[in-house]
C-alpha cells in the first residue's frame, strides 16, 4: 500500500473522520464546561538547616539535613495522618455541618453502589485519611530548602486556609518533637526536687532537734580530734561526690530523654574533635552533593568521596558512642563514689569515743544537711532549665508565603483538554476510517485491480452522468 493509498481512503472517509473528531473535541469541551471547577492554593515553608538554639541548652539542627532523605522524610511526616489530624482540631473540620452531613450519609449502605464499603472510623480519621490526603501535594523546590504545600478543593478560601492549617500543623509537630525530651525531665525534675526538698528540710530538722536535745552549740574554730577531722574531710568529699551523683544523674536522664538524639548532646557539642568531625562531614557532602549534579554517582571522585563520608560517619558515631558509654560510666562511678564515702562515714563513726560522739553527730547531720541543700539547689537549677527550654516555641521551620485564595480555577483546564482531544479526535478518526476500509473488501481502484489479480488495466469508464 502506497501513500496515495492511505490519502484515498483518508478522503473516501471523510466523514468518519470528521464524524469522529468533532464528537471528541465537543464531547471534550462540554465536559470540561461543565465539570465541577477546582481550585489550588499553595504555602511554601523553609527548612532551616542551620538553626541553633539561643539558649545553648543542648538541641541543634542535624548535620544531614540537605539530603535527599531528610526532604523525603519531612515530606512524609506532612502527609501522615497526624498531622492531617492536627489540621482537622486547627480547623475544626469535624464541627463543619455540610462535612458531617456527608459523613453521615457516606456511612448509610446505598443498595446502587454495594461494592462501596461505609466507613467504620470517626470522623476525624475518615476526614484525615480520606478527603484531605487525597487532594494534598507537597513538593520541594529544586535545588533549595523550600516545600510547597499544595491542596485541591472547589473553594479557593479553603483551599487556602487547609494549606496554611498543614504548615501551621507541621510546625506544631516539629516544636512538639524538639521540647518532649525537655518536659519529660521536667517531669522528672519536678520529682526530684520534691524529695530533695524534702530530704533538705529532714536533714535541717534533725540538726536542730539534735543540737537541742545534747545542748550543743556551733563553736567557729573548735578544736576536732584526728577522727572529727578526717570525718569532716569525708563529708566534704561526700558532699561534692553526691553533687556529681545528682549532675550525672541529669545527664543520664538528659541521655535517654534524647531517644538516641545522641548529637544533641552538651558534652557532645563541647567536644572539639567530633565538631572537627562534623565540620570535615559537611565539607565532604558539599563536594559530593556538587560532584553528583555534574559526574554521577558511578564517577571513581564520587565513589571515593562517597566512601571516605561512610568512613567518617563510622568514626563519628564511634566518638559519640564513646562519649555516651563515658557519661554512662561516669554515673556509675559517681555512684560507687557515693557508696564508697558513705561506708567510710559509717565506719568512722565506730571509731569514734564517746565523748567526741555527739560532736560527730551533730557534724554529720550538718553535713547531711548542707549536702541535701546543695543537692536541691542544684536539681532546682535544672529544673529551671528545663521548663525554660520547653516554653521555647522556635522550630527550624519558617512559613515563607502564606496560601491565598487562587483567583482561577486549576481544573478542569480547558485549553489542555482541547488540545488533547484534537490530537485524540483525529487519531480516533483516522483509525476508524482505515477501520472500516478494512471491513469493506470492494475494489475502489485500477491499481488495486492490478494488484489484486496481476492483469493490466486497458482502460476504465466512468460512472455514466444522466442527461
């Protein structure tokens, strides 16, 4: 079959063709006219990689933020359904009488449509894996720390308000997940700090009630014998070692708090050879980072950046392992320091005389006392950190441009639709056209004839025209 062939029956067809064009181009635009409209509003939020803490308490960024999974990950988080849930509460969407009534009318077993299961979750739930994950899109932006937020509806007002409602709920989350570690210490402070203060005014009550009942009063330069002295200097050291008890007692809640944030650490942060660490690891990814937008990751520079940020990581996580198993160890001596003093002062206290007995006593409970009080003036201190902390409502997440109502509509796109369905249209035509050409067997040429049975054409005689 020759060109002119397939022109011949494209225009014996005609019809066909047109038939099926116009049908497809108008069904198109009448579809697209009538279709309910949908409208678009987008929030662009910013992720601030290097955000510090002002108050220097412990919480920093993490170094690897600008890779690829962290913006995937922070993507995901914007779509779970908590935070889709946290929309609904900021919102309300759940007191909405049109959202309820369609709730309700979703749930009731229309007997045209039994292959649709009725929802059997709550509201709440059914609105946050159901309307508002469907019509949400979140994208980054190419080669920068901005997210859109994108959602569909066919009111741009709510659109934009359930945009601005999901960074507005993302950001609660991000500040939720920064201060829990500080009020679940504080938690654990304020318990703290009960028994300190009531071990401190135990420890005040006892000295007095002592000193009273021997009728014993403080002498300033009182000559002690050799046991008074050295139980005075183990009571100091007891003191001190019950003070780091406490101080390590803080940063081992401080340790578990973190659920494995291991960097955020103090003691960690203060280290200069894991900052040098980190320093060296953002260099490295930088150079990665700028190497795979030009070679690939097959490039042998690539492989071996890559590798030696795998070999860095490793003797990262080794020193910060090294850091946590040394504050682990620290509360451990502490502990045995503690123990070890008390059995020291319990041992003295045989050897005492008699006479020098209520003088140890009454030395004793001082000390008790002052070690109680300085304990609680520093579980206190903490205590005080830590609500400060948790009232600090700062996130490494910025709203750049708030959503506003879209002035035109997203979809139905009219323009789009036509342009598609004249494409569409012809093809369909054509294709039907050679369609029925193929079912139709009759002759419709000289050449034809000559093809089909090998015979030369003579001549041809046209169709007679009536006179």
């Amino acid at each position: 079959m020759q060109l002119k062939d397939f022109w011949y029956i494209i225009k014996e067809r005609r019809k066909i063709v047109l038939l099926a064009f116009f049908t497809t181009v108008l069904t198109t635009l009448v579809a697209s006219l009538l279709w309910p409209a949908h409208y678009e509003s987008s929030a662009t939020i910013m992720l601030d990689y290097d955000s510090s803490n002002p108050m220097n308490v412990g919480m920093v960024a993490p170094q690897a933020l600008t890779s690829l999974e962290y913006v995937n990950t922070q993507i995901e988080i914007i779509k779970s359904r908590r935070i889709a849930e946290g929309v609904v509460d900021l919102l309300e969407l759940d007191e909405v009488p049109s959202i309820v009534a369609s709730f309700s009318k979703a749930k009731e077993v229309n007997p045209l449509f039994f292959w649709r299961t009725p929802p059997t979750v709550e509201l709440k739930r059914w609105l946050a894996d159901g309307f508002l994950s469907s019509n949400l899109k979140v994208e980054p932006a190419r080669d920068s720390r901005f997210l859109y937020i994108r959602f569909y509806s066919s009111d741009p007002a709510f659109s934009a308000s359930v945009a601005n409602a999901y960074a507005k709920s993302y950001n609660n989350y991000n500040l939720e997940l920064k201060v829990s570690p500080f009020k679940e210490a504080g938690k654990w402070f304020s318990e703290k700090l009960k028994d300190a203060k009531g071990q401190s005014d135990n420890a005040s009550e006892h000295l007095r009630e002592y000193q009273q009942k021997k009728g014993i009063i403080a002498q300033q330069g009182a000559v002690y014998d050799d046991a008074l002295q050295r139980l005075e200097l183990i009571n100091r050291e007891l003191a001190t070692a019950k003070s780091k008890l406490y101080e390590s007692k803080v940063a081992l809640t401080r340790l578990e708090g973190g659920k494995g944030n291991y960097e955020s650490l103090p003691e960690v942060l203060s280290n200069l050879f894991v900052q040098g660490l980190k320093t060296e690891k953002i260099k490295l990814e930088t150079q990665l980072t700028e190497l795979s937008g030009k070679a690939g990751p097959k490039h042998p520079q690539y492989i071996r950046l890559k590798s030696m940020l795998d070999t860095l990581n490793a003797k990262l996580n080794n020193e910060i392992q090294t850091i946590v198993s040394a504050l682990r160890q620290d509360h451990v001596s502490a502990g045995q320091r503690v123990n070890s003093l008390e059995s020291a002062v319990a041992g003295l206290k045989k050897q005492s005389t008699a006479t020098n007995l209520s003088r140890f006593e009454m030395d004793s409970l001082n000390r008790e006392s002052e070690s109680s009080k300085s304990a609680y003036d520093l579980v206190l201190k903490k205590y005080s950190e830590s609500a400060l902390q948790s009232d600090i409502n700062r996130t490494n997440v910025f709203l750049v441009d708030a959503a506003v109502p879209a002035l035109s509509k997203y979809s139905p796109n009219v323009r789009r639709n036509l342009t598609l369905s004249i494409f569409i249209g012809l093809f369909l035509g054509v294709g039907l056209a050679f369609f029925f050409d193929y079912l139709d067997d009759t002759i419709k040429s000289a050449e034809a004839l000559e093809r089909q049975f090998g015979l030369a054409v003579l001549g041809t005689l046209t169709a007679a025209r009536e006179i």
